[in-house]
C-alpha cells in the first residue's frame, strides 16, 4: 500500500459484516452493521506534542482491535474499503489467546513397548 497515514491517523481493515443471524436468517443489506473489530493495517508517526516531539502509538499492524461506532472514514484503495481512524478512535486491542497445541503422548522416558504391559 502507498499510503502513508499522518500524525496520529490509523488505516484499519474493518471485518466483514454478519450476513446472517446465529439462527440461519439472512440479514437484508439494509440491516447490515458494521463490525467494530478491525485490523490494523498502517500506523501513522504519531502527534507532534508542545515539545516538538512525535508521541508513539501503541498498534502495530497486524495488531487487531475495537473501534468505537461510526469511527473513521471510509477509502477505497485498489477495490478493497479500508478506513482512516484517529487513535482516540480505538478503544482497545484485542489480544487473541494463544492456541494450544497438543503434545504427543508419550509413555515416559522408557519409551513403548509393543504389547507389553506394566
């Protein structure tokens, strides 16, 4: 992407709506939201402060998050709607839980012996 936000601007890549209830019921397009959860996909410098410095922010992208309702501004980039937020415009980031993976059984440091028992 070629677009640089500036100051404290955020470009997100909202989720996409529901098109259907958990019931099965397919939502009319009219009825469609938008998902507050997004990801985050460039972050600007930051704001310039009284001491001429830039404070950070604290998202990376890749970095998932909440966004408060109706935040950001919506731009069109290469076919795909992508938004302009302002860090105040987040509300927090969601930190998803790690998968755990499942280790091998193993029998202890004897190993395994065929048809053998204890």
């Amino acid at each position: 992407m070629n677009i640089e936000p500036i100051a404290n601007t955020i470009i997100v890549l909202r989720d996409p709506p529901d098109r259907f209830t958990l019931g099965g019921i397919m939502i009319p397009d009219i009825g469609i939201k938008l998902k507050l959860e997004a990801t985050v996909i460039k972050v600007g410098p930051g704001k310039l402060t009284e001491q001429n410095k830039r404070s950070s922010i604290d998202l990376e992208p890749g970095d998932r998050v909440m966004l408060s309702p109706g935040a950001g501004t919506p731009m069109m980039y290469k076919g795909v709607e992508y938004f302009l937020v302002r860090e105040e415009e987040v509300l927090a980031k969601i930190e998803e839980p790690k998968k755990k993976t499942r280790l091998p059984f193993f029998s202890g440091s004897q190993g395994s012996s065929i048809g053998g028992g204890r």
